[in-house]
C-alpha cells in the first residue's frame, strides 16, 4: 500500500519547524516515506490524495488522559477539588466495570481521532477493555493501570494486573499499543509500593507514568509527611532513574525543575484541566527554557471536558503569555511541537509526531479554505489559533486512514453514543 | 411569517437560567413569541423545525471587536505588544482603504455567523463600509468609528465623521444597525477632545465605546500624566456620567472597581486577546461579585486570531479558576450568560441575548448528537466546556435564518475568501 498526498503544504515540526510549500509526501505501509518538493513520479500508487489548498502535519499526541472518563462529561462541574473527586468521582468509579470503561474509551477515541488525536497516553483501570478499543479502532496508545497502595491489599493485585498487561499487550495491534507501569501518585503510593513497582519495572523494562505536583495541597500534603517537595520525594524514592512521563508539574520550586531537568523527566502539561479544577498554572516556560520534554495532554473529561488537542494546544499558547505579561512566550511553533513532536518524546515513541521520511505514518490533512483560516499569512499561527476539529480533513494512523471528512471508517459512532449514554446513566443511577 | 421549533431543549439564560426540556418556540416575525413547554398548537407555520437532540439558545454577542482586522489574522503574532503595533499594525492600517474594510468585514461576519455570534460590537474606521457589510449580511451590529486626538487636525475629522454616521445609520437596516461615539483609549484622547465627544455624544443621545485598562504601561502612562488610574482619569473627565462600553479593563485597583461599579460601566471582557497579547488577567470574579456587567469579545482577529465566541466563553469559564485557584469561580452558567444576556446588557442592546417571549429572535440550534457532546448530564457544561462551531445547525438574526449546517444563505463564503486573500495580500505587499 503506497499513498501519495500531492500539492500540499508540510508543516514537518521537525528540529527546524520546516515547512515545504507545494510538497509531496508519500506513504509506503506503515512508514512515511517522502516528504519534500514535489516531483515527477514514474512509480504507481495505490491510492493519490490531491492536496491543493490544504496541509499535512503530524497527528496530535494527547500526553495523559484517562479516556473512558468520558463518561463523566457534564456529570460534576465547577466544585471544589475535593468535592468533586470524593463525592462525585470516586464513588462513581468505583461502580465501574470492563464494558463501562470499553464504551468509555470507545467514546473517547472516536473524539480523539475525529480532533486529529492519533496517540494517546492512558492511566486507568480494566486496561485490557481499553486495549481492545485500541486494537479495534486503530489508533496508537500508551497504555498503563493506576496502581495506588492505598486499598486492602496495599496495591498487590493491581501490580500484578498492571505486570500481566504489559506482558500480554506490549507491542500488541500491529506495535500500536505500548504499555508502561502506572504508580498514580506521590500522595497515593506509599514508599514501600513503589519499591514494588521499581522492581518490577526492571523486569519489564518499560518507563513509568505518575501524576506530580499537580496541586497546593499535594505539595504541603508530601513536605508534611516527608519534609520534601513531590519531585524531590519521588528523587529520594529512586523513581527518577527510570523512564518517567509526569503529569501536571504545576507546582515547582526553582529545585524541583532542576531535579526534572536532570532527571530527563518527561512532562505532560495539561493547561486545561490545571485551569478547570483551579489546580494552577504550570511554569512551562521556564521548565522550555531549561530545555525539559513538555508535551501536551488533555487530563479525562470529567476535568476538561473535552479531549481536543487544537484547544489544549491553543490554550498552552495563549494561557503562559498572559500569565507571563510577556507576548513572546511559547510562540505557536513551540505550542505546534508541544502537542506533537515533544509529546511523542514525552510519552517515549520518538518514531512518531513529526513529518519526516522513517517516521510512523500518523498524520493529518488539514482544510485551509475556511473564512476563519482566511488570510494565509502564517500557516502554523492560523493552525494554532484558529483552526477547529472540522477543519481535519483525513486522519492516518500507521498508514491507515481512520477519518474522512469527519467520519470515523473504523469505528459506529451512532453505536458507541448509544452504549455510552446507556452506560453512564446506568451508573449514575441511584448516586 | 411564523417559525416553530418543536421537541427542543431550550437554554433561556433569563434570570434564573432556567433550563426547559422538551420545548417549543415559535418566532413570530422578528420576536420570540413563545419559549416554553410543548403544545398542541391549532394555528398554522410558514415553518416547522424539529428540534428532537437538539438545543435552542441565544445566539452569541460580541461584546468587542474590530471585524476587519482579520485581513491581519496570522500575520504578525508572538511580539511584543508595542513591536507589534508599531512596526506592523499600525503600518499596514494606515493603507486601509474602505473597500479593504468592506471584505474583512465581510469576512469577519462570515465567520462570526458560523460560530454563532448574532451581534457585534465594532470599532474601526471606514464605517459606512462596515455597515454595509452589516446590513447586506443580516447580523446585528452596534458601530462606532474608533477616535483619537493624535492625528495633526486634533481628531476633529474623525468626530465629524462619527457623528456623520450615527446620523445616518442608527437604527437602520431594520433597526439591526445601532451606532455609538468610540473615543478609543485615556491615552489616545486628550481631555480636551473627550470633552468635545461628550459634546456630540449630548445631542445625538447614544453611548461610547472605549478602550480601557488594558495594559500594565497605560495604567503608568496615565497615573504619571494625570496622577490617576485610567478609570478615575475618565471619571474626573465626566465621561462616565454617559453610558459606556469598557473593553479589557483588566488593571484595576480596588477603587477602581468601586468606580465602575458605581457609574454602572459596561464591561466588555476579552480573555483572549488579554492573554495573547500579554496583557495580564481581568479581575472578572470581583467584578461580577460586585454586580458590574460584564460581556464577553474577541477582540480583533489580529489579537485573538479568530471570532469564536465559543472559545472566548470556554476560556472566560477555564482562565480564572486557574488564575484564582478555585474551581468554582465562573460557572459555566455565569460564562453562557455574560457570552449572551450579559453582553447584549454591555452593548444596550436588552431585547436580546434570551430566549424570551417579547425579545428579538436571534438564536441557535445546537445539535447534541455528536461524541463529543456525549452523555448529556448537563446542557450548559456542554455547551460551554465541549461544544464546537460545527455543532451549530442553525443561525437565525432578526427572525432570520441566516446560516444552516454551516453553510451561509445571505454570504458567498467563496467570493469572501477571495477578496479578503488578495487585499491582505494588496495591502503587506512591500512591508
């Protein structure tokens, strides 16, 4: 199979942010195989995609999400933190089972894919119905349990499942599923349990996935219980030496950024969710300055409430330059390489999230003859600030194409709203 | 001519935000008529729309714009503040002629009317080009010429020129069009030209509109001319003994806000602009605990870079629990209201802005069968945390249906697109 996109604008969010007017950009299988001024080709093709007033650029990688909260959207919004999780949330997860959290992912990937998501990175439970959804659907993702030490058994079942689905699914969908271990939290995994989970990540050899600093109170919560800040603890734990993709990183001392600097430690910004649930504003850029792995995620939708990576990617744009009194911050180009080639690196799948010859073929085409993309001074600015998920013409996946025009080939969507509206009433039944 | 929509879940934004389920509403000429539960209705409709999934609500007002600027969308972004005005906006601006402000009105419309916006309210020059553009379009529109005292004749021909034209075109086209003065900032007007607005502003009996507070530098520049802050220097002017539209008014001490609450000042906040461009945070949780009237606006699309009001209502609704760390400031019934009731509040224009028997007929019909928008547990979390410009299905102005599943009935959105390329194109030419 051998695609060819011709007449097309690239925007590679390569190290240089290139972008190639009137470009080609071939597919061969799986892989990108060209990508430059166009040429006379002699080969054949299986399939030619005329590009002519549009743009190629990478699929958007969504860094931490928890995508069968979905079914959580509109449910409990505009309370406070502890409110929300503990009188809302909790309690209704705790209700979930496996055919919940299917349709739930199912739902999810369907908004992901048809904003232009092509990875995400997952932490939740019953992970073997999330797997399935991927397989099924055909996006890529990053795949790992919640593991806290704070139930009866300290945490040991959910070690083990999340050890039995690394082993199970690692690789698994054609390599589309990666999966890591998924310690929650500092303030939800004693020191002893992640240990545990350190010694199984050296069996395993894959990197780790953690919430961090993603709030005040968790902040004095850790400095009380063991007289330094989340980031230093997690340090003094051991957890820095592995791989590590860190959500939030809201609040940090001047230490702490040179600890993840360090460390190398991959962070999943996630402006939208830090806003809602009035968690804060991450210093970005600064932790940009100091040369740390920010990608961008859109945390579930119960705390966002949507999975759309244009707007995370916008508001990652917009939020710091306000908060900062300074318009130069995270320029669009940066806020274009966040929410794709730095979230890829971030979530450890460096073959993908870039326009580039070798890469995983995960891309988008996007419609530039749109009065609110009108005029075309700047193709990544009107990307950045002013495209919408309708603007996505076709979605690929490794080499796929899973979205035309804004239907889903892969997947029912009258289908999965049907379960998925069943499903969330059923467990809000009664609550 | 008669319209019914039937089965439709109505957001009213009244008072009470009082939400009604399976609903009619029925326009009758340019008013809503009816807004309330289902009926067996006897009488006959020139049209019946059925609204089973789907929304009515008021359509979105614009509390501040300068709609041709979007001949500049994406084309100077990421600078700093006086950089980008100085090098690149106020260069190109100076070019402007009024058939270049008649298309990027054009185009401005365009693009509002897809996303929702009913009304706006503009500033800007060449307005007898802008209100064409208005009234061959059918939006609804509150006009003023932007004022300033710097230019070599002292603003004198741009007074006359603004007074020319709320003679000539308040409460045309079919009463959609209203005008005001719009001296555009304290630092822009002398004293003695304010006083000379306010002249005219007496005998033609319509409101002003002003820039106010925007940035950290007006708030020194005036406090070292006059010894005052921006709001008491327009105060001590007698300017907000007058009815007026304040945009941005994000620098504000305590005083301050006892002044605008005091003179009643209609605010008109643009989250998007002021995080864009650096500007900073309004105050906008005080401000409405103190019962000032706050609207929402985009801003030009220069600053922004689009005209979405869904967006500007998202991120009125994210930006200050962030900024504030508490998750419940700004509900997401607070943020529908100031993008609709209050707004139309901040531009005088109280007849609209609600679904309402006795008030104008400008509203939307949301589709909810989207992924996205699923499950339903609440219409207006939806709406303001999930929803898209493709979502709407329905734009209708003045009892007028002038947009249906995107595609525009009074605007050649191909002929727009065209014009406003090649005057953006005319105009930068040898920048």
């Amino acid at each position: 199979m051998k695609t060819l996109i011709k007449n097309v604008t690239v925007l590679t969010v390569n190290k240089d942010n290139e972008i190639i007017s009137n470009a080609d950009v071939v597919i061969d299988g799986q892989i990108i195989a060209y990508a430059g001024p166009k040429k006379q080709w002699q080969e054949e093709f299986s399939q030619v995609i005329e590009g002519q007033g549009n743009m190629v650029m990478p699929g958007f990688v969504n860094a931490h999400c928890h995508a069968a909260m979905t079914l959580f959207r509109s449910y409990a919004d505009d309370l406070p933190l502890m409110e929300w999780l503990e009188k809302k949330i909790f309690p209704t997860e705790s209700r979930l089972q496996g055919e919940d959290v299917y349709w739930g992912t199912m739902l999810a990937i369907a908004e992901m894919l048809k904003s232009g998501t092509t990875t995400f990175a997952d932490m939740y439970f019953f992970m073997d119905d999330v797997a399935r959804a991927v397989e099924e659907s055909g996006i890529r993702a990053v795949l790992s349990r919640g593991l806290t030490s704070t139930g009866n058994d300290g945490g040991e079942e959910g070690l083990r499942e999340n050890e039995e689905f690394v082993k199970n699914w690692h690789g698994k969908a054609d390599g589309r599923i990666t999966a890591m271990l998924g310690p929650h939290a500092p303030y939800t995994c004693s020191v002893s349990f992640l240990q545990k989970v350190l010694a199984v990540r050296e069996k395993l050899d894959v990197p780790l996935q953690i919430h961090l600093a993603e709030t005040h109170d968790e902040v004095e919560q850790i400095q009380a219980q063991y007289g330094v800040s989340p980031v230093k603890h997690l340090k003094n734990a051991g957890l820095l030496e592995s791989p590590v993709l860190a959500a939030h990183c809201v609040h940090l001392s001047t230490e702490d950024m040179e600890i993840l600097q360090e460390y190398d430690v991959r962070i999943a910004h996630n402006p939208g969710s830090n806003l809602k649930l009035g968690s804060g504003i991450a210093p970005v850029p600064e932790l940009l300055q100091r040369g740390v792995t920010v990608g961008l995620g859109t945390d579930g939708a119960a705390s966002n409430n949507n999975l759309d990576m244009l707007e995370e990617m916008r508001l990652a744009a917009l939020l710091h330059k306000g908060a900062c009194l300074d318009a130069t911050v995270i320029s669009a180009e940066e806020a274009l390489a966040m929410a794709t080639r730095e979230s890829a690196r971030a979530v450890f799948l460096p073959k993908t999230g870039m326009i580039s010859p070798g890469k995983k073929a995960d891309l988008l085409l996007i419609d530039l003859q749109k009065v609110h993309l009108t005029p075309r001074h700047n193709p990544a600015s009107l990307l950045v600030y002013a495209a919408q998920p309708s603007d996505i013409k076709m979605v690929m996946v490794d080499g796929k194409i899973l979205c035309r025009d804004g239907e889903l080939l892969t997947m029912d969507e009258e289908k999965i709203i049907y379960h998925a509206e069943k499903r969330a009433k059923h467990l809000l039944a009664g609550i």
